[in-house]
C-alpha cells in the first residue's frame, strides 16, 4: 500500500508553489518589502515550514498574531525580523524583547508593559505603533494618537525602546475601489507624518494586506504583508481566481475512502436522514468530519473528487466521516477522495468550499484540524 493510502487523511502542502507565489507578490509589491504571515500555523499549512520557504523565496520578516506564535518560531531557529501584534495585558513581553521580536503597541497600557519589561530585560525593545485608520479593531484612535506618539518617543529617548514601525490594517481592500480605501490612506498618512514630525523615525511603514498589495499599489509603503495571497486563495475572488493573480493553491486537502457498500432504494443516509436513497446505489465512507475542521453546514453541499467525478456529501457531515453517493459507480477502499486542491485534476478548490459552506477560503484552510497530518512536498 503506498504512503497516501495508509494516512486516514492527510493536507498536502506544496511548498515550491508557496515559494512561486511570494515571489509573484514580491513582484507586485514593487520596492516594498515583504512580511511573510503564518500566523494560525500559517493559515493551517505549518508555520515553520511554511516560514522557512517564505524567506528562501525573498520574504524579508514573519508575521505573527501572538507572541507565543512568534516565539515558536525563534524556538525553531528563524532568525529574520519577526513581528507579532496582538497583544493583552501580563504578555510576555519580556520573552519576546529577548528574543529580538518586533512588538505592536496600540494604546499606552501596552507601551508602559513594553518598557517595564525592556527595563527587566536590559535591552531595547524594538516597537511598531499602530493607528486605528478605520477598522475599529486594535490600534490608536487618531484622537489618542499624539500621546501614544508623545510617550514613545519619551521612550525612545529613555533607550528603553525603538519605534522601528508605523502601521495600520484595511477594513475593505478587498473590495477595490470601496470609499474606505481612500479614507483610511489619508488617515493613516496623516499619522504617520505627525509621528514623524513628533521625531519618530520608522524602518518600515505599513498597511497593506493581501487584497492591497494585489490591487491598491500606493498603499505599498515600505512593506506589504501578504497572508492568504501567500497560500495560493484568492483574497477577493469577486475580482479574480488565484490564477488570475499569478498564484497557485498550496493545500490539497485527501482521505482514503474507509468503506464502499451496496445499498438499496430509500435507504436513510448519516443522522436525521437528511438525505435518503433515489435507488439502489453505491455508497463510499471518507473518513473526514467537523472534528478535523469540515464544515457541518456544507452538509448536503459540500463537493468531493472520488470515483472520477465530483460529487456532493450525502446527508449531514458527522464528526469523523461523511458519505457520498456514488450512484453506482465503483471504487475500492483505500481509493483517493480530494477536497480541495489548486483543481488541475478537475478537483474543487478551497473557494468552492467556501460557497458551499457560505463563509471565505480563509476559513476553510485555517480549520483543519490538528489529527490531518500535514504533508510538506517541494522542500
């Protein structure tokens, strides 16, 4: 029996087809540096892996949300610039001060821990401030900008810390052309130039997402920060498929079909038989469920490759398996059944589970549980 078939299941991860797509977004970026983001282990790929190929393909820092995040990857041996912003009281800031990481700070609460603990530490703290430009998330209100501004460069001047960032996050880059673009560049060139004008003098300013960097080239800065682009999934499939925009999936999601039976006509299908037999029929087994991250509510909806052809799941999804009719076609057990994939064997993509499912790409691959293996291929 070969590998793939004696893995229950198992998420292929192709990594020279990571590497391609940060250097078509290198591309896109022009000048700007790139930040590679494998926060949520790489959007489900592997982070360190998938943090290792990013910079052999010219990624110059890693994104992070947690500090514990970006301290695992230091653990692994990365020694790029590393950046983690989300941040609450009692972090361990000091770990990650040590540890050389780029900090995010958005209110004063988080600069005072961040010099307390650079204190402890006896060293700098290198710090990215971030302005709330209209997402209404993390970052600094405008209006509360000048003192944050005012207390880091206090800081600053104390050696306890060093503003190396000046950044900001899109509320809607995925939808071009949306008026909120437009407003949130203003704001967040209006805050930068006060900082800068306060003596705040930034390595890097940023605010460019996946979506941005694609399409809203003056938003580049010094630095583009592309998470799901990365991954080969469109971030607005409104405007283009990953093709369209030079990239190619990275996970292929597979099982090994568990069971092939004969059932008859009218025969109830997985719990609350939701779906019942036309007739007499050929049923196969896939041993994947909501517990390893398939979407209940794609039951009934959500499309497989097995047998040849695609087909839909035959009633609810279960926590461990799901079952699709074959209407009388024949496979055997241990055959391949492909969720999603880049669609070159004419299996469905991340984004068609995302319509069946009624949520974004992103959701489907970050889901995935932790018992499917990830299988890093093109090392």
């Amino acid at each position: 029996m070969n590998e793939k078939a004696s893995l229950r299941a198992r998420a292929e991860i192709d990594l020279a087809a990571l590497r391609a797509n940060v250097r078509e977004l290198r591309a896109r970026a022009g000048g700007a540096q790139l930040m590679a983001v494998v926060k949520s282990d790489a959007y489900g790929h592997g982070a360190v892996p998938c943090a290792r190929a990013a910079l052999e393909a010219g990624a110059t820092w890693l994104g992070t949300a947690t500090p514990q995040e970006a301290l695992a990857l230091r653990a692994a041996g990365l020694d790029s610039r590393i950046m983690c912003w989300l941040w609450t009281p009692g972090g361990p800031w000091r770990e990650a001060i040590e540890a050389d990481v780029d900090v995010s700070v958005s209110g004063l609460w988080a600069l005072r821990e961040v010099v307390a603990a650079a204190a402890e530490a006896g060293r700098t703290a290198r710090i990215h401030l971030k302005a709330d430009t209209g997402l209404g998330r993390n970052g600094c209100q405008p209006a509360d900008w000048p003192e944050l501004v005012a207390e880091a460069r206090t800081a600053e001047e104390s050696g306890a810390v060093r503003v190396t960032g000046l950044w900001s996050h899109f509320a809607c880059a995925d939808e071009p052309g949306h008026p909120s673009i437009a407003a949130q560049l203003t704001v967040f060139r209006d805050m930068v130039a006060h900082a800068e004008k306060a003596g705040v003098e930034p390595e890097v300013r940023h605010i460019a997402n996946s979506p941005a960097t694609l399409t809203v080239p003056e938003s580049h800065f010094d630095l583009v920060r592309t998470g799901i682009a990365m991954y080969g999934i469109s971030p607005s499939p409104e405007l283009g498929t990953p093709a369209d925009f030079g990239l190619r999936p990275v996970m292929t999601l597979a099982a090994s079909v568990a069971l092939v039976k004969q059932v008859p006509a009218g025969h109830g299908i997985s719990y609350g038989h939701h779906y019942t037999t036309p007739a007499e029929t050929t049923l196969a087994l896939v041993p994947l469920g909501y517990a390893d991250g398939i979407p209940r509510h794609a039951s009934g909806r959500g499309p497989v490759l097995v047998a040849g052809r695609v087909r839909t799941i035959a009633g609810r999804v279960a926590m461990d398996q799901f079952v699709v009719d074959l209407e009388g076609d024949l496979t055997e057990p241990g055959a391949e059944a492909v969720l999603f994939g880049p669609g070159d064997r004419g299996e469905p993509t991340a984004e068609d589970w995302a319509v069946a499912a009624d949520t974004i790409a992103y959701e489907i691959v970050t889901r995935i549980g932790t018992r499917v293996p990830r299988v890093h291929v093109g090392a």
